[in-house]
C-alpha cells in the first residue's frame, strides 16, 4: 500500500501526510508493521499498558478489525498548544512544558505524579508548507484534587468530557512514520465501513518512557460522531 501524498481537512488520510512529512509515494512494508495490540477496559485498576501509572478511565463498548471503540468518562488534563510544521520539534518542546509543571513549575511548587497516555491532539495544516496546531496534553488523575495553575503561559489546565474514540492499537516504538501509517490504516477502515468520525483533527497516545525496549504500546484515536 502506498501513502497518500496531499493531505485536505475533507480528506484525512492526506491531512495526516502533511502533518507528517512523511515521503511522498513512500512503499508501506507490511511485513515489518507492528502487531496490531487489543486494548482492555479500564474501570477499576489500569490496564498493564498503563505501566501502573494513572490512567483515564473508559470501557470497551465496540470492537471493528484492527481497533476498539472505547467510551471515555470525563477527565482533566494540563496542555500546551505549539503552532508549527516541524512534528518532531513540537513533541520535544510540548513535553517539556509539561513536565516542567508536573515536576513544580506551578503557582505551588507541587509535584505531580506522571500518568498515561502523553496525548497530542493535532489540527493539520491545509497544505505542506502550512502550520500544524498540536496540542500536548498529560492526564491528571482525581487523586490529586484541584490541581495547581501552571506559572508557564503556554500551559493551561484542561478537561475532556465524556466521549467515544475509534482506538487503533500498536506496539513497538512511535515515530512519526509508524503513526502516518498506522492512522490511514485505521482511516480507509472506517471509510470502508462507512463510519462517521471527526476529520478535522485526530489523536496520538503513547504509554511508553523512551527507555522502555520491549512491549510498547502506542495509539491512534479518531473521536466518533
């Protein structure tokens, strides 16, 4: 199968190309894509991919080939938001953002402790040389309370109502290649199935810290209408 080359906010398998960079005409080789992973409910304790970290709460309502539907109670989130072409640059810069606020970079200097997944919601640009939104975002578990305001500008606290996502698993590690391709994976899927999903934007959920070698897992959302 051959990647898509253009990407337009009516057609998301181009959008996520641009997003990406990924090579025009580039071959996918299907014997060296990642095992497609089932996920697990979680209500009650986290699932093993969680890595016993705290994680968002949802159940498995539905099951398609190769994803899950899962429904999402409501959550809080800090994020950031980065305006730029450059997917790489903007993963590094968000994630330190937040970091930086889970480790005391607030107004009370407090510790939070890290939890799964790093999500980052990404608006494409409408074309290749156009600026991408991407907004990183760490969830904040219920134990915490009311978490303290960031003192970083760029970082803002968040939540997430409650919502369905078409969830395509993966294993191994997650660059911007393997998430363009698993993405149209989970894409011509849902076309061909005739599945309604929001277009306009998608997400990506890693679980994994960059020293973990064996047994990641990484994820594609698309939310449901």
């Amino acid at each position: 199968m051959t990647a898509a080359a253009t990407f337009n906010l009516g057609d998301l398998s181009n959008q996520v190309d641009n997003v990406l960079r990924f090579e025009k005409g580039k071959e996918r080789d299907d014997k060296s894509r990642p095992q497609t992973v089932v996920s697990e409910d979680h209500l009650g304790a986290p699932p093993a991919f969680c890595n016993k970290l705290d994680c968002p709460e949802f159940k498995v309502v539905g099951h398609g080939t190769g994803y899950d539907i899962r429904e999402y109670k409501a959550s809080r989130w800090v994020s950031t938001t980065s305006i730029g072409i450059d997917y790489e640059t903007s993963q590094h810069d968000d994630f330190m953002r937040l970091f930086n606020y889970i480790s005391g970079k607030n107004e009370k200097k407090q510790k939070i402790a890290m939890t799964a997944p790093v999500i980052n919601r990404i608006v494409p640009g409408q074309g290749p040389a156009c600026a991408n939104n991407f907004t990183m975002s760490f969830f904040i578990a219920p134990k915490e309370g009311q978490p303290p305001s960031p003192s970083d500008d760029k970082v803002f606290l968040s939540r997430l109502p409650v919502f369905r996502a078409y969830v395509r698993s993966f294993t191994g590690f997650a660059n911007k290649d393997k998430f363009l391709s698993e993405a149209l994976e989970l894409t011509d899927t849902l076309r061909n199935g005739s599945i309604s999903y929001v277009e306009e934007y998608f997400y990506t959920a890693g679980y994994d810290s960059p020293f973990k070698l064996f047994n990641r897992h990484n994820e594609i959302w698309f939310i449901a209408k």
